[in-house]
C-alpha cells in the first residue's frame, strides 16, 4: 500500500506550525492590563458564597451517597431515582455557581448544559465502561476533557453535538497511549517499540496485536474508520499519524540531552497542535486551512498550559518542558506573560467569526486565564511576587482558593464513587 500518510504532505504542517509559533513569539504582552481588577472585599464575597455553595451540595447529596457508590462501581444507571436526584443537585449547583458569577464574568455553564454536555458526558461513561470494566474514574474523566474539547469544536463550527464513533475512538485513545507512554516501569525500548507497530497501523498497514494494549488500540482506531473511510478522508488519518510522529519527537524531553528553549517550545507545540488538529479532523472531516491554523493553535496553547500545571513534577522528574528548566523567576514571568497574550490573540473575535465563534473564543480566553491562575495558586514559587500579586488582582477569588476550589470538587468525587 502506498504510504500516503508519510510521503504526501497533505497536511501543510510545517507552515501550522511555524505559523503558530511566529505568532508566540509576536504575541502583544500587554493583554493584563486590559482585564478588570477585583477588590479583596469582592474576592472574600465570592470565595464565602462558593464555599456555602459546597456545604449545601455535600449536604443534599449525603444521603444518596451509599446508592450511588453501588451504582458507580457496579453498572451505572443514570435514570434510578438516586442518580436522577444526583444530577438535579449537581445540575443546581452549576447552574447556581453560574449565575451568581463567582469565577466568571460572564454566566455560560447553563448554556453547555442546555447543548448537552452532561448527557454526552453519561453516554460517554457508560459506553466505556461496557467496553473496558477495568478503566478507573480518573481514566474516564481524563478521557472526557478530550471529549469535551472536540464538543467545543462541534459547537464553534456550528456542528450537532453528539458522540460520534471518531470522538468516543480518538478519546479513550488518551488513558490507554498517554498512561502507556508515561508509565516510568515501562522500558523505554518497549515504547519505542510501540510507537512503531501504533504509526504503521495509522499509516494503513494490518498488524495482529502482540498484547492487551495493542489490541485495545487497534480496535479504538479500527472504530475511527466506521465513520471515516482512509481513501476519502486521508487527512483524518494523517491527523491521526502525526500525532504519532508527535509523541516520538516528545520523547526527546526525558533524554538526558539537553534542549533549548527554542527546541521545548518546538516540541511542545508540534505535540499540542497536532493533537486538537486531530480532533477537528475527527469532527469535521475536512479543514480549509483557518479552520486548521485555530485547532493547531488551540492545542498548542492548551499544551503550554499543561506543561505550566506539571511544571512542579515536571522538573522532579527531569522531563524538560518550556516551564520545569528554567531557573530563573523574571524568565518564567515573561513566558507566563506570553502564554496568556497568545491565548488572547488567538481568541480575539475575527472579521469573518459567527457570533457562537465569538462566545466560544470568550469561553476558551476565559477559562484557560483561570486554568493559569489556578496553577500559579498551587505553585507560587515558580513565578515572581509582582507578577503573583497582578494575577491575583484580576482574579474574582484570591489565587490559593483555586486550589482549595479543586481538593473540594476532587473529595466530593471521591466520596461519591469511592466505597468508603
């Protein structure tokens, strides 16, 4: 079979990719001063109100807590009356956290809802957990973020939200490659190994599976192509491939040689670009070249991010990122700056946007700014005073609370799924 996927550059992926850094590099660093700042007073207002929020919801949830846990680690009924009740309870303190505008601005979370994220969220659930019994909670919820992303995509392109077969697919590809990949006991030889029988699979060829993994693997990208013909649709699968050829480059930052900044920000941006390039192949089929140039973008930003949240076992475990090599504060100042100055510049309402593309952009600035402050919350240490304190004046909470914000939803979580 002819290698298409390798020796025709049907994706223009050199230019997304300069193209996105060049535009990194030329980001405007005053996009801070443009945000409102928030009073202490106001901080402390929101930060009691959330908190009031939380007692309640861990008070009405008490006492279905036993039948949920029953349902959650057997099979998962979400239309019992308990479940039912459940997702009232949380559906009302979204929408109750939403409306008062105690971490944003602008209310939206009714209006995903409205789209159906949550039923999308439950199909999702249930489907993996028919397919693999063995998958944790925290491997579907991890999955889930990625299917969430490509439901921002199907809505920002004007797309019916629904749970197609590509996105369940591509989704639960993260638990099984990424935890594969990531794990520290696993040879590096073995990964290697892996990537190669994974890239050959994606470039057409028809290999036996040699172990659980490979063959749960094979079978998610063999779904792909229930929705996807490989002749018809060849840039899904160069999609696909080049997050391959992604996760071999990316591998380089846990060699012992070193890298420069210029080489990390290289990586990181092929790794994350490419894997929401993916996604917006697996929604929408075909990409006019804006279309490509915005999802590349998204997860290169959406990468750094990442990379900014792991900074702190990132450098334990010598894995060489934009943010866990460099030692100096005023240097990781400068890049946090520029982090949130392209996220805005890739999210500012364009000429030609409709209206719903202007209010996801809103969403994406909006909600990866509080991802950035909530990580500096965590990890005060790794930027300056002053930049700390500037970030936490546009904040509507004071920045630790972030991190209080998620230990509360995590034990809330664990106390419902886990048995006690």
């Amino acid at each position: 079979m002819k290698n298409i996927l390798q020796n025709e550059h049907i994706i223009p992926i050199d230019v997304l990719l300069n193209c996105a850094m060049n535009e990194y590099f030329g980001s405007d660093q005053c996009q801070l001063k443009k945000l409102r700042k928030i009073s202490l007073i106001k901080k402390l207002w929101n930060e009691r109100k959330i908190k009031r929020l939380f007692d309640k919801f861990i008070r009405d949830t008490e006492p279905y807590k036993t039948k949920v846990q029953k349902e959650l680690n057997s099979y998962t009924d979400f239309n019992s009356p308990e479940m039912k009740e459940i997702k009232c309870i949380v559906t009302d303190f979204m929408l109750e956290m939403d409306k008062r505008k105690l971490l944003f601005d602008r209310p939206f979370l009714e209006f995903f809802m409205e789209q159906g994220y949550l039923n999308i969220a439950e199909e999702f659930i249930l489907d993996a957990k028919e397919e693999d019994s063995q998958l944790k909670a925290e491997e579907i919820f991890q999955a889930i973020r990625n299917v969430w992303i490509m439901n921002s995509l199907q809505i920002f392109w004007g797309l019916s939200l629904e749970l197609t077969p590509s996105v369940y697919a591509y989704s639960m590809l993260y638990p099984y490659t990424d935890n594969f990949l990531d794990n520290p006991k696993v040879k590096v030889q073995e990964k290697v190994e892996f990537n190669k029988r994974l890239s050959k699979v994606l470039n057409g060829e028809e290999l036996s599976p040699t172990n659980s993994i490979e063959e749960r693997v094979f079978s998610l990208v063999d779904q792909i192509k229930t929705q996807y013909s490989r002749d018809t649709y060849p840039e899904v699968f160069q999609s696909l491939y080049l997050i391959q050829e992604a996760q071999i480059k990316s591998m380089k930052q846990d060699e012992e040689q070193f890298l420069t900044s210029d080489q990390i920000l290289s990586i990181s941006f092929f790794k994350g670009g490419t894997s929401v390039l993916a996604d917006a192949f697996l929604v929408k089929g075909n990409l006019n070249m804006d279309e490509m140039h915005f999802a590349f973008a998204y997860g290169a930003f959406l990468q750094l991010l990442d990379d900014l949240q792991d900074a702190k076992d990132d450098k334990k475990d010598k894995h060489q990122t934009l943010f866990s090599t460099i030692e100096d504060k005023s240097q990781i100042d400068y890049e946090v700056i520029k982090l949130i100055s392209y996220i805005f510049k890739i999210n500012t309402e364009g000429q030609l946007d409709t209206q719903m593309m202007s209010f996801m952009k809103e969403v994406i600035r909006n909600c990866t700014l509080m991802m950035i402050m909530e990580a500096v919350g965590r990890n005060p240490e790794l930027i300056s005073r002053k930049l700390y304190k500037e970030l936490e004046s546009y904040s509507k909470v004071r920045l630790p609370f972030y991190k209080e914000f998620e230990e509360k939803m995590k034990s809330i979580a664990t106390n419902l799924s886990e048995k006690q």
